[in-house]
C-alpha cells in the first residue's frame, strides 16, 4: 500500500459552485459596462453644424490644402521642416473653419477666434513660405496688378472657369479653375505653381477676413450663446414674478417713484446707463 500514489481528493459540488459563479459575475460585469455605453451613444444630440462647407472660404481653403500637399512633394524636400510646416498651416487654414463653426453653437467668441487662426495660418504662414520660395529660387514674384496675376484670380473665381481658351500645343498647362488647381500644381512649373497658389491663399484670407468682420458684427448685434441664454432666462424670471422687462436693454425693472410728483412708474435697474422707463397700468 506504501507504494500505490494517492490520488487527490476530486472536488466537491461546493467545490465548484462558488467557481462558476464567479465566472458568471465576471462575464456580466464585462458585458453590462459595454451596453450601457452604447445605450448613452445613442442618446447623444448630433453634433452641431452650420453648413460651413458651402462658404467659398472653405472651399477655397480645401483646395490650397490639397494643392499644397502636392507642391511641397513636388518642389519641397521631404527631410526638411518646410516640407512638413508648409502642409499643417494649410490644414489649420481649413480645418479650423469647420470647428470654427462647429463652437458656434455654444460660443460666438470660439467661433471668431478659430476663423481668425484659419486666416493667420494662411495668410500670414503659408503665404510667406510661398514667397520665400520664389525669391529663394530666384523665380518671378507676381505683382498684384499684373496681367498674369489678374487672369489666374479670374480663373480662381469659379470652379470650372467659363470660356477656357483652347490650348495652342498639348504640352501646355491651362488652369481650369480651382477645382483643378492640385492638377494644375502636379504639372505646372514652379514658378506658375507657386504665384497659382498665393493667388488662390489670397482670395482665402480676404474671404476669412470678411467672414469674421460678419461674425463680429452679428455678435455685437444679437450677442452670443451665453448672452442669449441670459436674455432667455432673464424674461422667464419675469414671466413668473410678473415684472416687465426694460425696453431699452430687455433687463427686469423696477417700481419707482418721481421725487417731484409722486408717481410711480417702472424703471430700468441700470440707470444712468439705461433709461429705459414703462407707465405702470392701473
């Protein structure tokens, strides 16, 4: 008997039970946290969006950044950091107008400060390293008020420009608008690339810059989200405790009484500055 191996003990029943429901613990808590938080997805508003794809700045800015990205692996070595600075201010000079828009729903002041680094990164970055390009290269810097400035601008101006002059050989390059440029850039001419793309960077900026003038001016006129969101909750006050709202700056007034005839009459809480009055009904 010495000699025969003894074999364990098999487990229990209560052995087991106690395993098995912690495996089954387990797999529940694995699958209910993933539910739960596909369920809260779903929930979730759609992101806002104001339609920024249909303003010509961005669509202008879309093409510098894809006309871009072929200039800089056509001209630019890839080893330097031009290479590299060159595309990600093109990308900012588009992509922060689509979040530019998107803050706008909740903050006029984001909105205007994004578009602003959308036309900074374009007019003020990209535009330089293009210019240093031509005259680092010695390459012709177009004037611009010169003949073949003016007709790329035109070009620019439309998608497909109307009226395309045929071309006198097929070796040339004709620009057929702007949503040819990137093909115009793979085929073109450094110097012709190059002028090409200040030309359309500079519609860009000047459309940014009008774009946040706009902004600037529906901000000063109607205020912003958090302003909004005060005036609403400003006359709801009112509408519950039954006071009026100022006429002149749409805050709650008060009851007030003229010192020289005693009669009372509402009266804006931010006098001097607002004179806002109402007659009180009888």
């Amino acid at each position: 008997m010495r000699g025969l191996p003894i074999s364990p003990p098999k487990p229990t029943s209560r052995h087991v039970r106690p395993v098995r429901a912690q495996k089954a613990v387990g797999r529940v808590r694995r699958v209910l946290p993933v539910r739960q938080k596909a369920t809260f997805r779903s929930q979730q508003p759609p992101p806002p969006h104001r339609g920024y794809e249909h303003l010509r700045s961005y669509v202008i800015a879309e093409a510098v950044y894809d006309a871009t990205v072929v200039f800089c692996n056509r001209f630019i070595d890839k080893g330097t950091r031009t290479h590299d600075q060159m595309i990600q201010a093109a990308r900012s000079g588009v992509r922060n107008v689509s979040e530019g828009s998107g803050a706008a729903a909740t903050s006029k002041k984001m909105e205007m400060k994004l578009t602003d680094v959308a036309r900074a990164s374009l007019n003020d970055e990209l535009a330089k390293d293009y210019k240093s390009y031509l005259i680092q290269n010695g390459l012709r810097l177009w004037h611009k008020a010169s003949r073949e400035c003016i007709a790329m601008r035109e070009r620019l101006k439309h998608d497909i420009s109307p009226n395309l002059p045929a071309p006198k050989s097929k070796n040339k390059i004709i620009l057929t608008g702007l949503a040819g440029l990137a093909d115009f850039v793979a085929k073109a001419e450094p110097e012709l690339a190059a002028n090409a793309m200040l030309c359309a960077i500079n519609q860009a900026a000047y459309l940014l810059k009008r774009q946040i003038e706009s902004q600037a001016k529906d901000f000063k006129e109607h205020g912003g989200f958090t302003e909004r969101l005060h005036a609403a909750r400003t006359q709801a006050r009112a509408e519950q405790t039954g006071t009026p709202l100022c006429p002149l700056c749409g805050k709650p007034i008060r009851r007030r009484t003229a010192g020289k005839t005693n009669r009372q009459f509402w009266g804006c809480p931010a006098y001097p500055n607002c004179k806002g009055t109402q007659d009180i009904e009888a």
